[in-house]
C-alpha cells in the first residue's frame, strides 16, 4: 500500500491533519489509528465521560509511579474523545512567548478561527448553584466573563466546551467522519504503528504492528500524542541512543530530547458541602436520562466542570498563573470509583497552568504495546511551589464571599489539616492528580537539540513531522485539545506550502 501522507494517530491533532491534507482529491491520505472506532454513546453523550474513563475500551492507562495512572484516549478522536471538552486556546501572550516563527498569536488567532467554523463551541447553561459561585467569585473581585477565551485577566465563566447540540464534537466526527467516503482518504481503525520504516535516514512509511508496510511517498506525520509520539520515534532509532536500543532499536538519528521535558499540570482538589441544592441522586439521575433522550438537554448534556476561571496565585504577578474549575456536584467520598453524592455540593479543582519542572516518557521495548517508562515529576521550581501554594486558599475565599457564604456547610476535602501554603503543597505532591494535558516530549525549538524545527520536522531524518501536544515546548495557559488542533492545523499550513 502506497500513499503521499501517512498520518499516524487519529486524536485532535491527527484528524486536523488528514483532513486539511486530504481536501484535495490529487492527495491520498491514510490515517492509521491504534484505537477502534467510538461506538459507545457515551462517548458522544457528554457526561458519559465519567463511564468512558471507568473502562478500559478507549483508553491507555499508563502507571506513572506511586500508584498514579495516566490517561489518553486510545480511539478515533484520540484523547478529545474521551476527555471534558473543556475548550480553552491558551493565552496569545503564551503563543506570542513561544518565539517560534510561524507560532505566534498573529498565526494561532487564525487558525483557532478556521477551526472554530468546524468543531462548534458552546457554554452550559446557568444554574441555581453555578450562578451562586459566579456571583460570590464577583464580590470576590473577579471579573465575569461570557467568553473566557477572549481575555487573559482574572476571570470566571460558563465553560467553552466542544459540545454541539448536547453532543461532544470532536476533530474526527466534524473533520475526518464525513470525510471518509473520499477515495483519496483511508481511516484504518486499530491499525498500531510500531515503528517508522527508513531508506538511510529518510521515512519511506511505516510498519504496522503485526509486520505489514505502508509506504508514504512524501511525508509521515506522526501525531500519537505526548505519550505515544516519543515512544514511536524511539522504537523507530530516533532518540537517546542509549534509549533507543533499550527499546530494541538500531539508532538512527541522535536526538537527546525526545521524551525529555514532557510539561504536565497537577491539580489540586476541594469538595464543599452545600445546604440546599440539587444532589446527583438515582431519581434526578433517572429524570436527566429520560429528558437527555427527548431534549438533548439538561445534567447529561455539559461537560466535567461547568464553570472555569483564571487568577494569578499572588498579585506581584503579571497575569494568572492558575486555573480553576468549579463543578455544581460533590463526588462520594465512600466510594472507590468516581461517584457522584447525593448531596449538593460543590467540586473545584486548581492547577497552575505554566509549570517549569519537566517529567519524562520513555520506550521499553519494540512492541507498541510494551509500557512506557514515565518518571512523573511536579513542583520542583520555587516557581511551580509558589503558584500551588495558595490555590486551596483562593479557592476557600471565593467560597466564602457573597450568597455562598451562608450556605457552605463544611470542607469535605481536604478540610482544615491542608491549611497552610507548605501543606498545600504536599498535598499537591502527595495526593494531587495529574491533568492528562502533557506537552513537550517532542518539542520544537530553534536549537539543534530540539527534536523538531519550528516548521515541525524531526531533525536528523527527512520526510518525518510530528504534529500533536508533544510539540509545544512550554504550557500555554490552559488545557490541550484546542492547542493541539491548532498545531494540527500549523501543521497542515508548513505541509501545503511545501508540496
Ligand atoms: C481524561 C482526559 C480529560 C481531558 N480533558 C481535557 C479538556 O477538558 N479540555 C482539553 O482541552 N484537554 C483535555 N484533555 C487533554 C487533551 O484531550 C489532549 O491534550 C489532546 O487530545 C492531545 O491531542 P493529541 O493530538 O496530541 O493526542 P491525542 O488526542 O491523544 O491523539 C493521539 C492518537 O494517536 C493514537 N496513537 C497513539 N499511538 C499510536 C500508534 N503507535 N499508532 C497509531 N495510532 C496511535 C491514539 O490512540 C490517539 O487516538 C484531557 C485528556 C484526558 C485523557
């Protein structure tokens, strides 16, 4: 099998890819995903996310050491078919920061634009509880905002998620499923690449697990995500040579910093107790079901955390360096799995959106599915510790202002013995979650040892891109789906000019 574009992994970045790619009928495209196709309809009902992540279908599960397990979406669509939709661009002032031609706002604003006339966008609806913490965050001194994306101050509002009439959207079903009666576009569903095939140091295809070739007459784009990409560069003899032939590789091009400097956040969480509200109980649970059937509506038709805001961790700083997320719900603390109470309540969770300190991903072996070495690793700067600290804190001051101070009845976690700043951050350590937003691991740079150049391609080989989350060298202020379409599309833009 002969094709011009081989695009490996059909996640948020991919689907971009192929589909820009594959708009003109002269181009044939295949796109080679490892995940099967998302049959479940929890995948597109948009609080079927919490049943997703409870299985293993659609999901990688990577160990990521003391007992921490992270998650990627392993299915078409990729991690954005399985994550909460939250649709954030980042900060311009992030992109703008990059100093990488072809990456700033002035190209990242268009892109966003383009794409947005695609994946739709929308906000949940206010409710009683969400408009309680909108209005106590206000007396607080944030600014409510109706489009969060739109400023980079401190501010909260209704969330931007990619859900389009009570259903998630995502790269693949807007771009890529309407798309795949095209002659020119393949989509191989549980279709694994095990490596990269070489003529010297040029990509000729790649190998598929199980032993079959697929040749790629002008590039491979390797879009498998944060996780994934450096594992496939190494298993291909793109790396450390040491690394590479840990994984059973001949080394091909040295490349010191694939799977290096992997960029993860690390949340920290809150549950109150409300004194009146709606609990997620069996009934109302029942009720949402019956009118999500009939109206597309209601608690199953919106995203993980209803509400998001931005604000700095103290006010020396120029700009927000946290995020938060506020969900109308508490989550039963008895219970092993995520559960929803019965109890009204509230959920917030916090992260620092810019960390500096850096984790690693590396292969194990030449089988695709042979575990990643992960050395996960948060909160080693003054910096990372400085922006945790307070975030609790922050977080118990809004609670404590306007029409939520009378009704907040306790702190059900973590409750008074993380009080100070220095707790805070162990509990951060310790007990905090990563966030699945890993960029880095494969990032661009204008330095020889970045393992791609601004225009995405691998250094030491030719016709080989990467264009997913592994790219970005830093955070830009946010989550990650968005970010990676928008790098999908840049993709596209370097490719199209080339050929
Ligand atoms: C549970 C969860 C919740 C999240 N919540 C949010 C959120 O609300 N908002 C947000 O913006 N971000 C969120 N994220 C992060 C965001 O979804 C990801 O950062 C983003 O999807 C990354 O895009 P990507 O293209 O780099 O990789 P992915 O979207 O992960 O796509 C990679 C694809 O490559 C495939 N693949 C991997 N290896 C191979 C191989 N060898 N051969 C073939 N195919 C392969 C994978 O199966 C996958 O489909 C969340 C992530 C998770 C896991």
């Amino acid at each position: 099998m002969e094709f011009d574009y081989v695009v490996v992994g059909a996640g948020a970045a991919g689907c971009v890819v192929a589909s820009r790619l594959a708009a003109d009928p002269r181009r044939t495209v295949l796109l080679a995903e490892a995940g099967g196709r998302p049959r479940s309809p929890f995948i597109s009902i948009p609080k079927g996310f919490y049943y997703i992540l409870r299985g293993d279908r659609y999901l990688y599960r990577y160990p990521a050491g003391a007992g921490e397990v992270w998650l990627r979406g392993k299915v078409l669509g990729g991690s954005a078919a399985v994550n909460g939709m939250m649709w954030i661009r980042g900060a311009p002032a992030d992109w703008d920061g990059l100093n990488l031609p072809g990456w700033g706002w002035a190209d990242i604003g268009p892109a966003y634009q383009a794409i947005e006339r695609e994946i739709g966008v929308s906000t949940p609806p206010a409710t009683e509880i969400t408009g309680a913490v909108l209005s106590s965050a206000a007396s607080y001194g944030w600014a409510v905002t109706a489009d969060f994306n739109s400023r980079d101050t401190e501010r909260i509002g209704l969330t931007p998620s990619s859900i389009v009439s009570g259903k998630r959207v995502t790269s693949y079903s807007t771009m890529i499923r309407s798309a795949e009666k095209r002659p020119n576009l393949a989509v191989a569903a549980r279709t694994p690449v095990a490596s990269l095939v070489f003529d010297g140091r040029r990509v000729r295809g790649v190998r598929v697990r199980g032993g079959g070739e697929i040749r790629a007459r002008k590039e491979v784009i390797v879009c498998a995500g944060a996780i994934e990409t450096p594992l496939l560069l190494e298993r291909s003899g793109i790396g450390h040579p040491d690394t590479v032939r840990r994984a059973g590789a001949v080394p091909v091009a040295e490349s010191p910093n694939v799977g290096e400097r992997l960029i993860e956040q690390r949340g920290l969480s809150l549950q109150v107790r409300l004194d009146r509200g709606p609990g997620i109980t069996p009934a109302r649970q029942a009720a949402a079901a019956v009118r999500y059937a009939a109206t597309r509506r209601g608690l199953l038709a919106t995203g993980g955390y209803d509400l998001v805001c931005q604000f700095k961790s103290r006010p020396d700083i120029g700009r927000p360096d946290v995020q938060g997320l506020f969900a109308p719900l508490a989550l039963d603390t008895s219970s092993e799995v995520m559960k929803p109470a019965r109890h009204p309540g509230i959920l917030f969770m916090g992260y620092p959106i810019r960390p500096e300190t850096a984790s690693s991903v590396h292969s194990s072996g030449p089988d695709p599915g042979d575990p990643p070495v992960i050395d996960a690793r948060y909160l080693e700067t003054a910096s990372d510790r400085d922006s945790a600290a307070p975030v609790l804190d922050i977080a118990r001051a809004v609670l404590r202002q306007g029409p939520l101070a009378d009704r907040v009845l306790v702190e059900e976690f973590p409750g008074p013995s993380v009080g100070t700043p220095e707790k805070a951050v162990e509990y951060s350590r310790d007990y905090g979650s990563g966030i699945y937003h890993g960029v880095g691991s494969a990032a661009m740079g204008p330095d020889g040892a970045d393992v791609t150049d601004p225009r995405l391609r691998v250094r030491g080989v030719t016709g080989l891109r990467v264009a997913d989350a592994s790219v970005l060298p830093s955070q830009v202020s946010g989550n990650t789906a968005a970010p990676a379409m928008a790098v999908g599309w840049r993709a596209a833009d370097f490719i199209l000019e080339e050929y």
